[in-house]
C-alpha cells in the first residue's frame, strides 16, 4: 500500500510538542518502510529526528520564505514538487490549515490533529472539573496518521538508541563513572518554574551523596542565573550555552536520569528511554503532556488539595491569584527522595 506514498508530517513549535511526535513517528517508519517521510518543522528542531533512519526533513522558514499566505502557498508547492502524496497536519493551527487548503488543490490525502479543546477546557475548569486522562498527545498524532491510512500502534515503540558522548561533554565530565542526572529547572511560565530556593535544596541532596554528576541543562541566556544556581556544589555543572543542540540530545541520551519542569528537556529525554521525573505546577499529566512511557509515580504534583483549581490552564500561562507559587509545595525532600530511588 506505502509504494509511492509520501507522507509529509507537520508540527512547527514549540520544541516539547515536537520532541512529543518522537514515538508515534519512529513507529510509522517501521511499520511502512516503503513510504517515504518528510517532516516540516522549524530547521533547529532537525536533530530532534536524527535518531529515525530513513526520514527526510524540511526546513519551515516561517520568518523567511515560508512567512504568511504566500509563504505557505510557496511550502504547499515544494511539497508539491517532492512528490507529497499524504499530509498528516500534527500542529493544526492557521498556518498549517493554510498549507492544507492549497495541497487540497493538488489531490493530497489530508488529516489533521483533534486537540479537543473542549474536553480540555473541561478540565482546567476552577471547580466541577471533569477529572480524566485525557488522551497524550502521543496518542493524537498516532491518530493522524491512522486517519491518513497508517495505522500504528505506540506500544511498538523502542527508545531512540544512545548516542556516542559529544567530545565537549567528555572534557566536562573529565571521565567520570558515576551516574550522570540531568536537570532543567526553567519552563516557559514561572507557575511551572520550581523556586530557585527549592531547587537549590535539590541540588544540594543529590550533590552530597558524591556519587552523582548533576548537569544543569537549560538555554544559553540562562547560563548565569544556573551558574549561580550551582555555585559551591562540586559535582554540580552547567552545561547550558557549552553545546551545540545536537551535542545536547547526545549528552541527553546518556544519562541515567532527567529531572525537568513540565517542559521539553522531559521529552526529549524520555525518547532515548531516559527515566524522567517531572515537577508540575499549575498544568497536570491528565492534559496528556507528560513524557512518553513514563511511570505515573515519576509525576510529582503540587498539594491539590490546598490548590484544587489546578490544572488551571493548559500551558501554564494562566491562574488565580496565590497559585503562582503552587509548584512550591513539592517539598525539595521529596524529589531527591525519589530520584535516589530511581537511580
């Protein structure tokens, strides 16, 4: 059926979103290996899709080329030109209805995402919310590629093999033998940012045991409040703004465990097959983003009963009054407690 077939896959941001259609992907490639693959996205996100043999990638110059209407009537043609047959739209938002709407002129089999707003916005109600797991975002792009005629199923998925230690990494970590953990303490909204204080604790259980190297992942722009963050623990090191993005993702792929917000580092993580714990503030794994293929258990929440409005929003973005600091009440004992088990 796949002879000739070629599926192109489009999810622009944000990187966790992206990072998110790791698995549902890999397995689509196995499971139709005569199928050609493209995926659209942000050119920084390419080695996010390193670790997939055999799936092309497309560089979406949404600030250039490929900006507005026209942009995207331009895209539409070059997909057009390499011989698209199928668009599984994974993002689903105007600039990716628009690319669907010019390739429907051209005979491109379509689907698109159902992000099921409602059933969301049902949950992040203040009161009376419809409490349930709503289904992963894993799941939702799966289903875009069984409405196109690709069914897969996410339980075949295998982690993403590790990647040889990135040389600058190595000089880093001055070979080192112990376990390595990463952390990313930050996340786009303060709400489901940890408190310096707290996480500074953290840092300070899991450096006294000696027998773990702590790096601290996070965004060139961030690296001096990290490095303060870390000043004065000797098996603490900062590794944000030392790499290039896809000597990250090596480095990512080798540790033993990633501490992370409700954020991308989890995600990208977990497709290496990384145990990932993860500190939730005012959004909650029921909205279906937490990392793939992790235990529950690794989910620490806030105290909802003292803060039962949570999730309030599903980004993060909004929340009442006093929940701003709601992500707090995970005691910093808590969280070493669990990744020492873990490890």
């Amino acid at each position: 059926m796949e002879k000739n077939m070629h599926i192109a896959i489009i999810r622009l941001s944000a990187m966790g979103d992206v990072a998110m259609l790791v698995p549902a992907l890999q397995v689509l490639r196995q499971t139709y290996p005569s199928a050609q693959i493209t995926v659209v996205s942000k050119a920084f996100h390419q080695p996010i899709f390193n670790g997939i043999p055999d799936v092309d990638f497309k560089a979406a110059e949404v600030k250039g080329s490929h900006k507005g209407m026209l942009g995207m009537r331009r895209l539409a043609a070059e997909l057009k030109g390499l011989g698209v047959t199928h668009l599984a739209d994974c993002h689903n938002v105007l600039r990716s209805k628009l690319l669907r709407t010019f390739l429907s002129f051209s005979a491109v089999a379509l689907a698109a995402i159902d992000k099921d707003r409602a059933a969301k916005k049902a949950l992040c109600k203040p009161t009376n919310k419809t409490w349930t797991q709503l289904k992963t975002s894993h799941q939702r792009y799966a289903d875009v590629f069984n409405a196109l005629g690709f069914p897969v199923s996410l339980e075949d998925f295998s982690p993403l093999d590790r990647l040889p230690m990135p040389k600058p990494a190595m000089e880093l970590l001055a070979a080192w033998k112990g376990k390595i953990v990463g952390v990313a303490p930050y996340a786009a909204f303060a709400a489901k940012t940890y408190s310096s204080d707290q996480m500074r604790e953290v840092l300070s259980g899991l450096n006294a045991t000696g027998k773990t190297k702590i790096l601290l992942f996070g965004a060139p722009n961030e690296r001096d409040s990290l490095l303060e963050l870390a000043s004065d623990l000797e098996h603490v090191l900062v590794v944000a703004g030392l790499l290039k993005f896809e000597e990250e993702l090596a480095l990512i792929s080798n540790l033993d465990l990633m501490l992370a917000m409700d954020s991308g580092n989890g995600h990208l993580a977990a497709n290496y097959g990384v145990p990932v714990v993860t500190l939730w503030g005012v959004t909650h794994p029921y909205l279906g983003f937490a990392p793939f293929g992790q235990n529950a258990a690794h989910s620490l929440l806030p105290d909802l009963e003292k803060f039962p409005a949570i999730p309030t929003s599903v980004y993060g973005k909004s929340h009442p009054a006093g929940y701003e600091n709601a992500i707090n009440s995970i005691p910093a004992t808590a969280v070493v407690d669990l990744i020492n088990k873990i490890i």
